[in-house]
C-alpha cells in the first residue's frame, strides 16, 4: 500500500466519520449538520396536534390555549364575568433589557437584550421574545384547578418606575387579577441589575369561603419558525428543552412534538423547562426539591406566525389553602445569551443549553482553555489561532508519528513503485513482497492514518464550540473580519483555506491512476466549497490548522532526508 493510498484511505475514513456522526445526529432528532433541510412550515391557520388536558380527571384542571392570535383584539374584559380591566401593555427597562409585559395574565410577550445587536449592520437591540404577525415567543404563567386567573386573565398593573435608574439595583413590576372562583393571584417580576435571570413571586389568596387547591403552571410559547438571520448551510438547534437529574438533557424537536413522540419525565422534584435557539434562550427554574409535573406539546393559537404554536411547560402545586390563606410560590425566570459561565452559577445544567451534541466532554474543556487564552490575548480571532497552535502541540508527537511514516512511506515509494511494476500480473505475490518490505524497512503502513484519525473527535468538539458560543457573535477579528460569526464578507479566508487545502494535497505524490489523481484535487475542493458560507471563526480555525500542518509536514520530511516536492495534478 503506497504512499498516496494512505493519503486517500485516511480522507475517506475522516469523512466516513463525520458522515457518520451526521447521520447519528438526524437519527436522534437533530438536523444534520452540512445542509439541513429547511424547517417544514404550516399554512397560516392550520391546527396542530391539540393541548392535552392538565387533568383529566378534573375539568376545571385543563390548562387553557395560548395567547390569542397575534394583532387580533383580545376577549372583551369581563365577557366572562370578570371585574372589567381595561387591556394595556407596559414597557420596562434596564441595563440588560427592555421588556414588554401584556397585563392579559401579565405575561411576558416582548424582550430586546439591550447588549447584543439585531446584526453587524443592524444597531438595534437584538429581540428574542417577541408577539406579532412574523413570530411569537412568549412566558406565560397561570393557574389550573378551578375557575382561577389564568393567562388570559386581564390582571391590573400596579403603578411604579418603569425604568432602572441609577443608583438603584431592582426594579418591580406587579400584577393582581381579579377575584376568580374564591382566588386571587398577585404576580411580581423583580428585575436586578447587570442580572439575565428575574425573579418571579406568585402570590395566591383565597378570597372564598371553602378551601382550594390550585397549581401553578409556568410555560414558554413559541412557532416552530427558525429564527431570523439562520444560516441553511450548518445546523443549530431551535425548540423546547427538558432537564432533570434523572433524564439530564433532553432537547425535544418540533418534529417530535407533532407526532407525539415526545419522552420526557412525567414528574420531577428539579431541573429546569427551556426554550432553546442559537445563542440565546429563555428557561423557567424553580427552587430544587419543588415537585412539578412536566409537559411539551403544540396548540393551534389562530397566530398569523405559521407554525405556530409549540410550548413547554410545568405545573406545581400550591397545596391547600383556607379561605383567607396566602401562599406564595417563587421561581426566576431566564431570558438571555448562553454565556456558559453566567450559565453554570444560575442552576445545575443550564449551562447544557449551549449545546455541544455527543462531544460535551471534550467541547467544555476546550471552551474552557479558549476562554482562558482569550482572557490575555483579548481578542477571540487571535484567541482561535492560539487554541489551535496550542492543540497541535499537545498532538505534536501523534502528527510526527504520522508525518514520519508518510515520509518514510514516500521515501520507500520508488522501490515499491518498482516492485508493482515487475509483479502486476502477480497480485498475490505483490502483496506478500509487499508486506516483506515493510517490515524489513519498520514501517507501519496505517501509521500515517490513526494518529490523525484520533484527532478528529477533537476537531468535531471544537467545531461545535466554536460554533455555540455566543461571545463570537460580532466579535471582530481583523480587518475585514468584523464578526466571527458570520461568513467572511470578500471570501478571503474560504479562499486561503482552499488554497492551503491544495497544498497539502500538492505535498503528496500523485498517483499514478488518473482516476486518483483526479479525485486527489476534486475532493478538497468540494469540501472546502462548504466553507465559503461557514462562520469566519471556523474557517480561521481550519486555515491556522492547515497552515501549521504543512509546516510540520515540511520540517519531518526535510529532516528524514525526504525534500518536500509540488506534485500538480495532470488531468489530461
């Protein structure tokens, strides 16, 4: 087995792995990396499959629909009975957001992070939550048991500031429903500053003269849309997400939830309920030890969004409360970017929603050591190419073991080339000859091939880090280079990385089958054509991979006496 074979045997092993892996990503739901198929969309209207009843067993236990449709006029107050409470909406902000709450069942419906940018060339707060023709993606909160405030409920909005001064580190915004079947429930957002997190109370009073026992469901609604601004040629992850010390992680498509495949806990004492999309997230965290029951399915809301609507949700119970009891329950309420290390403080495994697939274990460790090297160097385009000089020289001795055998399997190729040409009628005896050379010279014919292949896994997990975290979003490089997340705008590192692509592959011998020596040069070019829509940050992190690979290359080989040559393809 020559030299170029190796070459050849160790692409398509490399490929065969990440094609692999790919698969294994769309066998558990995911979208395959290179090229997803776009998210399947419903006509405006259509029914999706029905919310299911939060009790069965009990009427008055469903958990109502979702918010009406977007831009369309809410049930007129006190067409149920209800004290008439006009509907209004309020604006609060403070050093990290500006939020809009809707005093129907005091839900938040509107939420722009104040600190990230809509786009490079867009200076306008980037909006995650939001209630309109195009998108809904709201928190909603209320009570199920009897004929208790609910959602839907039009709630009076307490007076107060609406903006975070300065010299103040909170800011409220409270909401008090109506008296409904002997219950009245008081909702207050606590808004810290320099905090992604609110903390949520929710107070219950039996105004009535017989005990009650509702319960409190806390849910996040969205359309099964991608967010704008998604690039269709890699693969991120939008929808619901579960949890619980029993299950761990559980990402749940919107796939899934059509067709009823969803296979969550029933019911857990911890975890979390999130909603999920790149970069950025909202979650529901109540205090570990609270016993609440978990569900995700999708309602038909009438929305104009299409696809609209999917949520997931969890209900726990307040217990019993006498007539003039109060009882109160609190949680927080997370709405923000996925800073992994803000992540990790506010609740165990939140920081799970910065997704790094089946790679999680090398993926954290590597973040870790990026953002280290970015904490001295400053800049997260510099920080990459450090990561990556740093990774070849922790895999310094596997690439010389590799590059040492390619030379020696190159220097050795005249007298195999020579060997094949006498026996070509022989192929039985070619091989055993063959294999008489190799041992006689020590050398290993797949020696160029494993210790590269055990770097993959590594490659895949820092793709994935590199491609989650959210610190890259707009954060410039160079130059031209103005956000790492984006593609490069003039293509030049796509083009440097093709070219230094088509060096390696110059580096080796051509073999002498046109067939292979065709494929050689059209293989690199067709993989390195994915890379032109690529995020700068991955391209620059292959490129600087290239680049220190050929200089390595190049010093072994000179150094084993095997001057490097540019062997050009001849494709006529």
């Amino acid at each position: 087995m020559n030299d170029i074979r190796r070459t050849i045997l160790w692409v398509i092993l490399g490929f065969s792995m990440v094609l692999l892996w790919d698969k294994w990503q769309v066998f558990n739901g995911r979208q395959a990396t290179f090229f997803p198929s776009p998210t399947v969309q419903t006509t405006a209207g259509t029914a999706a499959a029905p919310a299911p009843a939060a009790a069965p067993a009990s009427p008055g236990n469903a958990v109502p629909a979702t918010q009406p449709a977007a831009g369309a006029a809410p049930a007129a107050p006190g067409a149920t009975g209800e004290p008439a409470v006009p509907h209004e909406q309020v604006t609060v902000a403070t050093d990290l957001f500006k939020l809009t709450f809707d005093n129907q069942g005091g839900s938040l419906v509107g939420g722009e992070l104040l600190h990230h940018k809509g786009s490079q060339d867009d200076p306008k707060p980037f909006v995650l939550l939001e209630d309109d023709s195009k998108h809904v993606y709201v928190a909603q909160t209320g009570l199920i048991g009897g004929a208790f405030p609910t959602h839907k409920t039009f709630m009076h909005i307490a007076p107060g500031p609406r903006e975070l001064r300065d010299g103040e580190n909170e800011l409220t915004v409270r909401f008090e429903s109506p008296d409904l079947g002997g219950v009245k429930l008081v909702k207050t957002y606590t808004l810290k500053r320099g905090a992604y997190d609110i903390a949520v109370r929710h107070e219950v009073v039996n105004t009535g003269t017989a005990p009650v026992t509702p319960q409190l469901y806390l849910q996040l609604v969205r359309d099964g849309n991608q967010p704008d601004g998604t690039v269709p040629f890699y693969s991120t992850f939008t929808g619901p997400a579960v949890y619980t010390s029993a299950k761990k992680y559980q990402k749940i498509t919107f796939k899934e939830i059509k067709e009823k495949k969803v296979a969550i806990p029933a019911e857990a004492t911890d975890g979390y309920i999130a909603m999920v999309q790149h970069y950025f997230a909202t979650a529901w965290l109540l205090p570990d030890g609270t016993p609440r029951e978990l569900r995700v399915d999708a309602a038909d809301i009438g929305a104009p969004a299409p696809d609209c609507c999917y949520r997931v949700q969890e209900i726990t119970p307040f217990g019993e409360l006498a007539p003039g009891q109060t009882k109160a329950i609190d949680a927080r309420l997370f709405v923000g970017p996925q800073v992994e290390k803000m992540l990790e403080n506010l609740a165990p495994g939140l920081e799970l929603i910065k997704d790094y697939g089946y790679l999680t274990i090398l993926a954290k460790p590597l973040y870790w050591l990026l953002d280290k090297i970015h904490g001295v160097l400053g800049n997260w385009g510099w920080s990459i190419v450090g990561l990556v000089v740093l990774l070849k020289l922790a895999f310094y001795w596997l690439n010389a073991k590799a590059y040492s055998s390619m030379a020696k399997m190159k220097a050795l190729n005249p007298r195999i080339q020579e060997m094949r040409a006498r026996l070509k009628d022989k192929p039985q005896q070619m091989q055993q000859e063959m294999m008489a050379i190799y041992r006689e010279e020590k050398v290993n014919p797949l020696g160029g091939c494993l210790p590269i292949a055990i770097q993959i896994p590594v490659f895949i997990a820092l793709y994935w880090v590199l491609l989650s975290t959210v610190e890259m979003r707009h954060a410039p490089w160079i130059g031209w280079v103005t956000d790492l997340s984006t593609k490069d705008p003039y293509f030049i590192l796509p083009i440097l990385m093709t070219l230094s692509t088509l060096l390696q592959t110059a580096l080796n011998p051509a073999p002498p089958d046109p067939m292979q020596a065709k494929m050689m040069w059209i293989m690199p070019l067709a993989f390195s054509f994915m890379f032109f829509m690529f995020p700068a940050g991955l391209v620059l992190y292959w490129l600087t991979n290239n680049l220190l690979s050929i200089a390595q290359q190049w010093v072994i080989n000179t150094r084993l006496g095997v001057p490097p040559q540019f062997h050009l393809p001849k494709f006529r």
